[in-house]
C-alpha cells in the first residue's frame, strides 16, 4: 500500500499511522514519508473480495498471478492485500484460506511529508510509546539525506512543518536506528558503527557527540536509560553497552548469529527484548553489574523458527509487558512476558 520497502512504522494517535519507506531509484520529495488516517485508508476495508484466494499452510491454490484482482484486472500480487473472507452475511469466516484485495488507488489517500528526499530509515517518538496514558508530540525521522523534528499536528493524522532538520548527518551514509533520550536530544547509529548525539537547542549543527560504539558490523537497534548513562546498541555481531555520559563502551558481547531488534518501554524501563538470531531474550537492567554478564541479565527467553528482524513493546492496563516480535519469515508472535 505504501508504494515501497517499509522501513519503519509509529502510531501518532489511535488513527494516525506514520511509514517510512524506500525512496526508490529515481527519489521524490515526499515518497518516503506518508501519513495515513486509519478513518479513511484500506487497513479496514468494508468490501471483501471473495477471489485469490491464499492458503495459509499447505494446500493445493491457483496462484495469485494466474487470477484476476478484486477489480477484474491482472495486476500482480504487489497489488493485492491479503484479509479473512467472509459470509454472506458479512461475517468473518475463521478458516485457513484468505482472500486478496485490490488496493488501487489507496495511496492517494495517504499524506506525503515533504521532508526527505531518500529513503526514511527509522522513526523516533517522543515521548516514547508503550507506558499506559502516553500521548507523543514529537517525532524525529532520519535518512541518508536529512535528520528532522517536527511537532505532531492536533488532529493526530498530520505534522506540522519541521522545525528543526540538518543535512547529510553521518555524512551520506546510511542511519539505521534513532532514538530520543529526551524532547531535545536525540541519538542516531549508522551501518559503520558511528553513534551521534544531536541536540535540537545547541548552537550550530546540533551534533554534540560523535564516538565509534564498538559495533563490529551495522547497528540494528538502540535503546537508552538516562539516569544510568547507559545505552545498548545491537548489531550484527552482538550487543554493546554505552557508558554515553562518559563517553565510551563499557561492555561488548559477542553472540554467534546477528542480534536483529532491540526494543524497551522507555528510558527508565528495568525491561528491554533482544531479537539474537531466532531467539527472544528477555533483560533486566536491574541486574546490570560491574562485570555485565549478559547470562545472569537474561530472565526469559522464547524460541522462533525463523530470525527476528523487528521487535516492539508495550505496557498494559493491568501492568503486564506485551511484545511483538517480527520475523523474516513473515510471521508475527504477541507474547506476554510478565
């Protein structure tokens, strides 16, 4: 639906849905950066075609490419959204088939930012979502080309021109992660390691720390606890801890497959996951140490079937820690870690 590779995806409001994606070959302002109201885009369709149908495991199906789209034509499957069928009386039919969607003309009801000419790599809320009767008004976005803060617009679906943005800021090399450590000061990683942190109200560029994080390959995830001084960065050879007050890494950990997402509930949270190859760890900082043995830190750990390449967390009413975990087979697990 978004017209190209999803890099990043923030919730600004219950409605408003923020994406960032690939710029593709020829980048326009714009393309890489949408704003979709959920009110009116066709995440919740109300007209489900009962064609293309796509079994979910096993199974003799006609390919979608051999069968015409909701609309009759034959676009290919990029264009087709698969959703349940259903009845006929409009009911959802628990079953393993799924049918596909036509989605054309849906991305003409997205709202492009003009902000980006490259691709957007990553988004940063703050302040962060996951804690109970939290509300972002801030969000930062990152590529190749520009890093930039804009103030999220009253109706939740729109942001307001960006009121702080510098050019090529690790030097036209691509950002991976960024991360607010508060509403002013923001961190960024790239693909050779380098970590920045920027300073929206510091005089000049705003770059106000530049240090190698001891990554050995390109940074995956980011995340910080300001009272401790303390950050970890993931990356393809394993994790990395930031003593970012001081300066310098405190602990590298080597693990045998690419730490693939990192996520916490925010800067003060005792919780953060770890995607390490098809394996979920869960940590608490409350056991971080002088020695920071990652083994007596790990309190939980679930196993999937495929790498983990995306995490997420949130708190619920009733103080429990839901996570999302994404993975490169395309399949998606909500667990309950308390």
């Amino acid at each position: 639906a978004v017209g190209r590779f999803i890099n990043d995806v923030a919730a600004l409001s219950p409605f408003g849905l923020l994406t960032a994606q690939s710029a593709g070959m020829k980048p326009q302002p714009g393309e890489s950066l949408r704003i979709w109201n959920l009110k009116q885009t066709p995440f919740r369709p109300t007209t489900r075609a009962q064609v293309n149908a796509i079994l979910d495991f096993g199974g003799k199906q006609e390919a979608l490419e051999n069968k015409g789209t909701a609309g009759g034509s034959t676009s290919s499957t990029s264009k087709a959204l698969a959703v349940k069928a259903d009845d006929e009386e409009g009911n959802i039919v628990e079953s393993d088939a799924f049918t596909a969607v036509d989605e054309f003309g849906y991305l003409q009801k997205s709202s492009m930012v003009y902000l980006h000419y490259r691709g957007v790599r990553a988004i940063s809320l703050w302040p962060k979502l996951g804690r109970r009767d939290v509300t972002p008004h801030l969000v930062a976005t990152v590529s190749k080309d520009v890093l930039a803060v804009s103030k999220i617009g009253i109706d939740g679906c729109s942001l307001e021109p960006g009121y702080w943005k510098q050019p090529d800021p690790h030097g036209m090399t691509d950002v991976n992660v960024l991360r607010h450590e508060s509403a002013s000061r923001l961190w960024t990683g790239d693909n050779h390691g380098l970590i920045k942190c920027w300073d929206v109200q510091a005089a000049g560029r705003g770059e106000v720390i530049s240090m190698n994080s001891g990554a050995s390959g390109w940074i995956s995830g980011m995340e910080l606890w300001d009272s401790a001084g303390m950050m970890c960065v993931s990356h393809s050879s394993g994790l990395c801890f930031i003593d970012f007050k001081a300066g310098k890494m405190v602990h590298d950990i080597r693990k045998k497959e690419a730490v693939g997402a990192l996520t916490a509930l925010g800067v003060e949270s005792n919780t953060f996951f770890a995607g390490v190859g098809s394996d979920l760890m869960q940590y608490d900082t409350r056991k971080f140490g002088a020695s920071l043995d990652y083994k007596n830190m790990a309190v939980g750990m679930w196993n999937f079937s495929s790498p983990i390449t995306a995490l997420s967390c949130t708190e619920t009413t009733h103080g429990h820690i839901l996570v999302a975990a994404g993975c490169m087979d395309g399949k998606l697990a909500v667990l309950d870690s308390t």
